[in-house]
C-alpha cells in the first residue's frame, strides 16, 4: 500500500512457522486495524492479516526469518551518503554499519543529527528522543514538519518516525524507547527499505538501566552501571545490518548513536562501551566547538573501521583513489597537529620554514574542507560529486611544492588561498563565481609553486 511516499508492504507475522495458504486479499486505502488479509494454516486454522503487528521490542525481528532460511544476512555494502564532508570523505559510515557521535553539551550533536536525519540517501529515518526536555521534543517535530526532504519533496516528517520519550517518563519508558525504536527500524528494513535510526542519547538509555537495576538491588558495575551494561549496548548496535528478504528485496538498517558523556569524558563506562561496539567514532570537541569550527568532529580523534573495507570493496578505481587521498588528508592532520604542539612551546623561531608550510596546509585542509556552514544554503549539504571536486582542488594544494622565501610570504599565500577556499564553499555549483574563485585560487597557487610544480588541472563542477 502506498504510504505518503514509501510502499508499505502486508506483511504476515515474522515468527510464523510452517506453509501458509493466502485466501484472500484486500484491495483500496486501510488504517492500521483493518483486516487486509486472510491466510489459513496448514491445520485448517485461518490468520487475520492487518498492517500493524505486535511485537516484544527486546527480540530481533527478524530472528525466527534467519532461522527458516526465508531471509539472509548480508555484509554492509557501500557507504551511506550524509552530504557532509568530513563524514563522507574521512569517516564513512556503511549502509547497514553503526556510529557513535560522543560529545559534550554545546558541542552541535543536535544539529549534527538533524543534518543526517534530512540529507542522508535513506528512505525512512527513524528518531529516538530518549530522555530528551519535552520542550526540545517539540522543537524536534515542528523542525521537521517545516523542513523539505530534499530527496522526494514535502515535509521532511513524512518520511520520519519520531519516538518521543520525555524526561519526565517513567525510567521503565525511557528503556523501553530505544528498543522500540530499533523494532521500528527493523519493521520497515523487512520492507526492503534502507532505513537510519538516530539514537538521542544513549547515555539517557544507560542512566535508566542503572535506575532500573539498581531497583532490582542488581550487583552495580563501574559507576554503579549494571554489570551487564556492555553486552546489552553490543546487543542493541548488533541489530542494525543489511538482510535480503525471501522475495529478493534488500533493506538495510543503520544505528547512530549519541553520546553525552559527563564533563566530556570519553573514558566513561557507557562511552568506552559504545566505542567498543560501533564501527565509525564521531568524536565532538569542545575546543573546535569554542572556535566555531563546525561540525565541531575532532579529526585527530575520529576513526572509522568500516573505511578500508569500503575502499577494498569499491569497484571504481576513483573510489580506491580518493580512499587514499583521504589517508593523506588524515596523516596531514597528524603532522600539522604535532608541528602546532611545537610552535606552542618553542614559537615560531623554533621551527623550520618546511613546517609552517606543513601546519598551514593542515589548516587550510581544516578551514576549507572539514568545516561546513550548516546555516548556508549551498554549503549546508555537498553531494558526492562536489565533495569530489573540491577533494581535487584540496590536495592540488596539499601535494603542490612551494618556493616561498619567509615565514610573512607563506602567511599571506594560506590567508589568501583559505579566504577563496571558503568563498567557493558558498558559490552555487556551475555558476560564473565559483569558476572565478577556482580558477584565482590556482593562480594564486601557481605563482608560489617551486620551479618544476604539478600539472594544473581545474575543477569541475
């Protein structure tokens, strides 16, 4: 059936066992308690069929399908396209994987969730508000009714499922709300849906499984966390994943969770847990947060395990390229990090000409690439082709010898070349001013190249 703008298939009941005769079937528009089908057993017993289905939320859908053989597992395949740079071209998250986005107050989650709910390439997004103000709850909702789903069109909310648990609920709700959440996720994923679940927060979640055990006088872990606090956050990311339907039909599931660790401590049990359990770490500074470089994720904290994979796996050689032009973005990072460390204790006198160069092509990298304006609306989302496009321009910068005689000359070339970086973040692709500002910057970039510099070849947009 059509639901706004996703097929909602009828489904019989996962945990049905045995061959199932179809005798009849209802056709035209239904709620959610109508009887759509009937289907009787291979005893002569009959099966209503309606699109809404009971199910305990603390059990994998589709266990007793695995079991039967009627559905199959698969690896994650590809990356999960969020339009945002950093993510997409450092850190990627699999279709079918799981992150985690630590952070401390202030430091953007809630922005950061809300970019990955609207832009990411997902059919059916699923948001988890776990323990969140009431009021923030409503922010949420009246956000994405105004907000455009920029893949089909309309509200943003009608191709969302919002799980709304309030502070002020029941500590036994507030547990309860992240396994709905995963259960829904599952239900549409069963559907042949690539679907993301974004989780807000699950230090929420673990704080009520810390009241709840302690109620039930549990022997209390590190922290007074239950004991069992590590298995059940493996046990809620292992849910996510791509599974094949008996029909053919391929849907995935992918987890995002938030973390909001005390005072910004990523050594907390229920951080160092999730870390343990997810593929892709999404570490929030507070210090990058404080210098309004956002997103405000650290790239010297980050990583991503699902990243080699991908690369491994990808058909297109321009892929297995940009996979290693990212390395040297990531290793740039690290050297200019170290070259920074040194300046603030030695100043400028105590390094070597070379390693200013170094430090402010790692900035310029920072300033240009990692940083996105989520307020702009051009610079808000980057489709892949151009994030390409400017990957490309990027490390004609970063691979490019320069001939510059003191430490004033290479200040005033990175002052220049970051200020027409960032103006061509904003400049709409395929218009007049974003060929100009490529093509300054390239020339300006020429005129400091050593004598024998790399070929120049220009954006494409």
């Amino acid at each position: 059936m059509e639901e706004r703008r996703i097929r909602h298939r009828i489904m019989a009941p996962f945990d049905l066992q045995g061959t199932w005769r179809l005798l009849w079937i209802e056709a035209g528009p239904a709620t959610v308690e109508d009887v759509l089908a009937e289907l009787a057993g291979p005893g002569g017993e009959r099966l209503a069929i309606r699109l809404a289905q009971d199910w305990p939320v603390r059990r994998r859908l589709p266990e007793a399908l695995l079991a039967q053989g009627l559905a199959t597992r698969l690896a994650p395949s590809g990356p999960i396209v969020t339009t945002i740079r950093i993510i997409d071209t450092l850190f990627p998250v699999a279709r079918g994987g799981t992150a985690a986005i630590p952070g401390p107050f202030g430091a953007g989650k809630t922005v950061l969730q809300g970019l990955l709910a609207r832009y990411s390439d997902v059919d059916v997004v699923v948001y988890v508000a776990c323990g969140e103000r009431a009021g923030e709850v409503v922010e949420t909702i009246r956000d994405f009714q105004r907000m455009e789903d920029p893949r089909r069109g309309g509200a943003l909310l009608d191709r969302t499922v919002i799980v709304c648990n309030t502070s002020s609920m029941p500590v036994a709700a507030r547990e309860a709300s992240i396994y709905t959440g995963v259960t829904i996720g599952e239900y549409y994923r069963q559907m042949g849906l690539d679907v993301l679940l974004i989780a807000d927060s699950t230090s929420r979640w673990a704080q009520a499984l810390r009241e709840t055990s302690g109620r039930l006088e549990e022997i209390p872990g590190e922290e007074g966390y239950p004991a069992y606090l590590d298995s059940t956050i493996r046990a809620f990311y292992d849910r996510s994943g791509r599974i094949r339907a008996a029909d053919g039909a391929v849907g995935s599931l992918t987890i995002i969770g938030a973390v909001s660790p005390a005072g910004g401590d990523f050594d907390e049990p229920v951080t160092r847990s999730t870390l343990a359990a997810v593929k892709t770490f999404l570490g929030l500074s507070a210090e990058r947060a404080y210098r309004r470089a956002y997103p405000a994720i650290d790239p010297l904290i980050s990583w991503s395990r699902s990243a080699g994979a991908l690369a491994a796996r990808a058909e297109d050689p321009a892929d297995r390229a940009r996979a290693d032009q990212a390395a040297a973005i990531r290793a740039l990072l690290r050297r200019g990090e170290e070259v920074a460390q040194t300046l603030r204790v030695t100043g400028e006198d105590g390094i070597a000409l070379q390693d200013l160069v170094l430090l402010e092509k790692a900035r310029f990298v920072d300033s240009v690439f990692l940083q996105q304006d989520a307020f702009d609306p051009v610079d808000v989302s980057a489709p892949p082709a151009r994030q390409q496009a400017l990957l490309a321009l990027v490390m004609q910068v970063v691979e490019r010898p320069l001939a510059l005689a003191s430490r004033d000359a290479v200040r005033r070339l990175f002052q220049e070349l970051t200020r027409l970086g960032r103006n061509l973040n904003y400049a709409a692709d395929g218009s007049p001013e974003r060929a100009r500002l490529a093509s300054e910057l390239l020339a300006a970039l020429d005129a400091a190249s050593s004598p024998a510099p790399a070929s120049r070849s220009t954006e494409t947009s």
